[in-house]
C-alpha cells in the first residue's frame, strides 16, 4: 500500500488552531459559522485531514469530508 499524501489543515477560532501552524498546517481561522463554511469551501484538493474546533465542527453538520479525514478538538 502507498502512504498517504496530503497536507493538513486546521479551521476554527484563532487561539485554539494557532498553534497547528507550528506543525506545518494550513491554519484557517475563523470566528463565526458562516467564516467556517467559507474555509471549508476554499480548501484545496490536496488537503487531507481537517482539524476543526467544536464550533468549526457544529457549524460544518451536514457537509460532506469527501476523501478528508475530520478530527474534531475536545
């Protein structure tokens, strides 16, 4: 099997994802659901795990991850 390839980025309120820019993500901060609906469209293809706030997570129910991986802070 071939490893996976893709990047990594983290979508929500900026204190909590900040810090995932450090570790090489794409950091996509956003402060309210509508922010967060507008990130998750302009992701591009090649990113495969999505790390979202619970806010970022609430407010993206329903949408579909395609072939994203979806992790979800406590």
């Amino acid at each position: 099997m071939a490893p996976a390839t893709g990047t990594v980025a983290a979508i929500g309120e900026e204190a909590l994802v900040g810090g995932f820019g450090l570790a090489g993500a794409r950091v996509l901060p956003a402060g309210d659901p509508a922010a967060v609906r507008a990130a998750w469209q302009d992701l591009p293809p090649g990113v495969a795990l999505v790390i979202l706030t619970p806010a970022a997570a609430a407010a993206l129910v329903g949408q579909d991850p395609g072939r994203r991986l979806v992790a979800v802070l406590p």
